[in-house]
C-alpha cells in the first residue's frame, strides 16, 4: 500500500483555505481512502491510517511513503529510520514503513495520480460546511469511486479487493484510539490552553495541573482518574475559548474575594499551630502571590518533619520574614544533621596497626 500527503486550497465555510490531503491506496486493486486536514503531524497521520486501515478491514506489509518528516527520522530511501513512534505504530497493524529513493517518485505512482484526480472531480462544485462535511463527503465519494467500473482496470475496484483482501493483515482485536497527552494548569480564569485554544475547566480546579488528552474529534481534562471535563475539538488553531457552562460557577455564587480559599483551610487543619503566620503571610504577598505563597507553605507543611517547620515558622514570625525561600534554607538548615549526615566508616585494629608502624 502507499500513502502521502498533498496540499490544495479548499473552501470551507466560504472561506478558502490551504489543506493537507491525505490519501492510501492498495496497489492491487487501487482501493482508495482520503480524508483532509488542516494541517498533517504525526498525530493526524495516526489517525488518517488508522481510520483508513479500518476501511480496507486490514493492512498491507509495507507501506510505501516519500521520505516526509513525519514518518521519517533518519536516512532516505533504503536506508530510512522511521521515527520509534511510527514504527511501533506500524507494528501495532503488522506492518512496516518503506521510503523510495529520492527522485524516484515513481515508485509512488498509485497514490501520486489520485491527488488529481480527487482535485478534478471530487473538489469542483461541491460546497462544504465545515471540516467534519467535509470528511463525510470525501468518505462518500471513495465509497462511489471504489464501486465504480474503471475501463483501464476492467473491473471495479472493489471486485479486485476480493482477491487482495485476504492478502491483508487482519487488524488486532482492539484497535486504541488515537490521542497526544498534554499536561496544562488551569488558569486564573479556569481555562486550559492548547494549540492557542482555551478549553474551561471546572472552576472548582483553578491553579491544579489535569492530564489533557487530544483525540481525533474532542478534548477531554482528567484530575488524576477522574474526567472532569469534555469538548468538541477545535481543527483549526485559532484564538479562541470554547466553555462548557456547567464549568462555570452558579451565577452569584462564585467565591467571594474575602472568602478562605482552599490551600489555607487545608493549611489549618494539617497545622492549627500555622493559624498566625498564615494572614501575615498572605498580607505580604498580595494578588496573585498569595495563592502562590499558601500552596508553596503547604508543600512544605506536606514535606518537612513538624519540629524544625515550626521552629523555623517561629523565628521567622518574630523578625517578619515571610520569604519562603529563605524560610525553607532555615528548616532544612535544622534537619542538615539529622537527615543528611554520612556513615562514617569503623576503623578496624588493622588500620591502627599500619598507621602506627606508619
């Protein structure tokens, strides 16, 4: 089978746009899958032979490719390394990445020659909503096509994917959905930023980090195990914010500006001993600081032995000191030879012997 990419400009929405279109084709019996992109990374190109792998019903051995970045790490042709998480990628279906030599585009001839032929007849005349018709009709249209008699393959190509179809790899049991992990704090505004949009989270979360995951078609926030939150992926990497209203506190009822925030009741009840220090500390460090200031007191309550923590709260609470840098060079000072101290090692009564005759 072989695969690559060409780039056509598309209007979308009335709005002309330069595409990424993305196309696989049995060698055999031409079959043909394509779908359109706004742009091509290794992402969509898991996702692309992913969802045309699952059209075919199985995969090929090797896949023929041009010596593109996605795919490739190192070398060209013969001698191409395919990027490790491509390969496994390939592995996963049973199949491998092959490369044709530089200038020989030829070797490519089954996929290159559908690029026109999807630019003549599938794109002129059509109209397309958004990038999801988009994809629905170009999904329609290889469904036609295949069906279709070709006078120069006498035949349909799905009557010659009978004979090629059993010559394909069965797909695995479980075919895993394509996604790329991202790590994001929520905002002071309760919103995640990727690919320069912002998606909300539950408000509830401001300040704490979620796992992202980015799928074909959405979004979804997880704290720790728990989705927290779902949306509708934006294709395009526009500035913008797309909010789910059930992230948003109920209207009126959002936390006051003098109201506890949750670091300092948790601050209190893990140490009541704090109570003091802690408005002090809050009133230094005002704005955005103090948020700032009562989570890094916090990890340090979390972190340090209770003694030397409090010993070290005191004495800077008497010379008001609220720098917590200092305040933590103070505790671990205190601890320096409790907890990092070296064994030192017993001399035996030969050493002592051989350091009198010495």
């Amino acid at each position: 089978m072989q695969h690559d990419t060409s780039r056509h400009p598309v209007t979308i929405g009335g709005v002309k746009k330069v595409t990424n279109i993305a196309s696989l084709v049995l060698c055999f019996s031409r079959m043909i899958f394509f779908q359109i992109y706004a742009s091509f990374t290794r992402f969509e190109c898991k996702v692309f032979l992913t969802e045309a792998l699952q059209y075919f019903g199985g995969a090929a051995a090797r896949a023929m490719i041009d010596n593109t970045h996605v795919v490739v790490l190192k070398g060209t042709g013969a001698d191409m390394v395919p990027v490790p998480e491509m390969a496994a990628f390939g592995e996963r279906f049973g199949f491998v990445f092959v490369a044709h030599e530089v200038g020989d585009a030829n070797r490519s001839a089954r996929v290159e020659n559908p690029f026109k032929w999807i630019q003549r007849n599938f794109l002129p005349g059509r109209t397309f909503a958004d990038w999801d018709d988009l994809n629905v009709q170009a999904h329609q249209w290889c469904d036609e096509k295949n069906a279709e008699r070709s006078d120069k393959l006498h035949a349909s190509r799905r009557e010659l994917f009978v004979a090629e179809q059993h010559r394909l790899k069965p797909l695995p049991i479980w075919v895993p959905e394509v996604y790329v992990l991202h790590h994001r704090i929520v905002d002071a505004e309760g919103y995640i930023n990727l690919r320069c949009v912002r998606y909300s989270a539950p408000y509830q979360l401001i300040g704490r980090e979620l796992e992202v995951r980015e799928l074909k078609d959405r979004v979804e926030l997880y704290h720790g195990p728990r989705l927290v939150g779902s949306h509708k992926r934006a294709v395009e990497p526009t500035d913008k914010r797309i909010t789910d209203l059930k992230h948003r506190p109920p209207r009126g009822q959002g936390r006051r500006k003098d109201a506890a925030r949750p670091e300092e009741a948790e601050l209190l009840k893990l140490q009541p001993k704090l109570a003091s220090y802690i408005p002090r500390l809050k009133k230094h460090a005002r704005g955005r600081g103090g948020p700032l200031a009562l989570r890094r007191l916090l990890k340090m309550v979390r972190d340090y032995p209770e003694a030397p923590l409090l010993s070290a709260v005191a004495r800077a609470e008497e010379y008001g000191l609220f720098d917590l840098d200092r305040l933590e060079r103070m505790v671990l000072k205190e601890i320096a030879t409790d907890y990092f101290v070296l064994p030192v090692e017993e001399q035996t009564e030969d050493d002592d012997e051989v350091t009198g005759d010495e």
